[in-house]
C-alpha cells in the first residue's frame, strides 16, 4: 500500500486486486486507442487518485502481456505517473 495525499492506494506491484482493476484492464485490452484514450481522459479529468492508480495498474498488466501496444501502453502509463505525482503534492 502507498499513502498519496492522504489517500492509500494498493501497490502496483501487488497486481489488480479487485474487480474494477479487473474490469477497467479488461476494456483498455478491448478498446482501440482512440476510444481508450477519450475514456482516460474522462478519468483524468476526475483527479481523482485511486482512480488514476487504478488505470496505471492496468495498464501495467497490459505491458506485460501486450507487445504490439506497449509504445501506447507506456506512453498513457507515463501520463497518469505525472499526474498522480502532481496531485499528490
């Protein structure tokens, strides 16, 4: 677990824990890009951090396991690290 702002979020490096990490891996693996990528700024828009931490996590799994995506995977990966860094200050 890691605090963030008050918040505590599960660590990455424990893996998706719970069915909405589940859920949400599951439509990034699904959705093309363009799609994905309208629905991850939506949730950046929120701000909100666990939602944020969630999304990272997923995408993490995706890299793992998706080599055709992985430039996009880390690219969004990097995107949602800055952003949960900047609202955690």
């Amino acid at each position: 677990m890691h605090e963030r702002d008050g918040v505590t979020v599960p660590c990455a490096d424990a893996g998706i824990l719970e069915p909405v990490g589940v859920a949400i891996l599951d439509f990034l693996d699904r959705a093309e890009p363009p799609e994905a990528d309208a629905w991850i700024a939506k949730a950046r828009k929120t701000g909100s951090i666990p939602l944020l931490n969630r999304i990272h996590t997923a995408l993490l799994a995706l890299s793992a396991i998706s080599s055709d995506r992985r430039v996009w995977l880390k690219s969004r990966m990097e995107l949602i690290a800055s952003q949960i860094a900047g609202l955690a200050t």
